[in-house]
C-alpha cells in the first residue's frame, strides 16, 4: 500500500525482529523507508542501568547496519518508557531520540 502510494515510512524494528525477518527488513531498506532502532530486546529503558542501555542499543544497530547498510539515527523506546537517564545516555550516542 505505501509503494502504491509513493509515501515513505520510518519503521522502528527491535534486534529481535531483524534476527526474525531479516528479508523484510532488507525489503523495507532497498523500498526506501527508513529503518530505525527500537532496541535489541524491546526492552523498558526507563531505569535500566546505563551499561545494560548502551549495549542493547548497539547490538540493535549493529544487526540493522548489517542488512540495511545504513547506521540508524533515530531510536524509539519501547512502551513509550524512558526516563531522564536513558534520554541523556540515548542522545549522548547520537541518537534523536522520538517518543
């Protein structure tokens, strides 16, 4: 329907999904949507311990750089749930953080 379309979409996939459907996730990258990280285990940020956060977040990049070929630059938490913490660690990664 969005190639139908013409319309462009962002879809924030989890480490998991990759591992899971990993051609869908090279079929969205190659259609030209924007493939982003909503973390490895679709886990809940908020309180999470700094190390735990940081390494979740780039297993995600990690799996979606490999078969989207792109480093992603936006990252959604799951649940909606985050805190100070994980905001301050995410952008302090780079990431712009959407909620």
């Amino acid at each position: 329907m969005l190639s139908e379309n013409g319309v462009k979409a962002t879809f924030f996939v989890t480490g998991e999904f990759c591992d899971a459907h990993a051609d869908a996730v090279r079929k969205m990258s190659s259609a030209g949507h924007s493939v982003q990280n909503g973390s490895d285990k679709n886990i809940h940020a908020a309180g999470m311990n700094v190390n735990d956060l940081i390494s979740d977040t780039n297993e995600a990049a990690k799996k979606i750089k490999t078969l989207t070929g792109k480093a992603p630059e936006f990252y959604r938490t799951s649940y909606g749930d985050y805190d100070d913490m994980a905001l301050t660690t995410l952008e302090g990664m780079g990431y712009r953080v959407m909620l």
